[in-house]
C-alpha cells in the first residue's frame, strides 16, 4: 500500500487526477464534497472515503480504519 497526495487548486484538476490514480486507488477526500451537488454524489458512488476537516478525532479515525482496511484486502 501506498498513499498519493494531491492538492488541487480547481474542480477541474480533479479530471486529471482521475486519469493518474492507479487500479484499486482508495480516495480520502473532504467532507465538503459530499455537498458539492452532481460532484458530491459522483464521489459518494465512487466510493470515496469523506474525512470531516473539522473533527480531528473523527478524521483520525476514518484514516485509521482505511489503513486497517487497506492492508487488510491489499488496496492503495
């Protein structure tokens, strides 16, 4: 397993990204996406994991039981 970082700067960047993330890519993405109308639900049926910036502890805990996960059924 491994972890990528993207910081992007527009919604756009986000087409390139897609086109960069390998096979069985597990993304953790702001909360506030979720949020984003057509954006937000195309993350949610992507399976993308939202983290709450704002919850420290709970945002740890997401992260932690991805790592757990991902170890577990071999995903990056």
């Amino acid at each position: 397993p491994y972890v990528i970082v993207c910081n992007h700067q527009a919604s756009l960047d986000l087409l390139g990204i897609v086109e960069i993330i390998p096979d069985h890519c597990v993304p953790i993405v702001k909360k506030e996406l979720l949020y984003m109308g057509t954006v937000g639900w195309a993350c949610w049926l992507s399976g993308m994991i939202f983290i709450d910036r704002h919850k420290r502890e709970d945002a740890i805990n997401v992260i932690s039981q991805t790592a757990r996960t991902m170890q577990r059924e071999k995903v990056r």
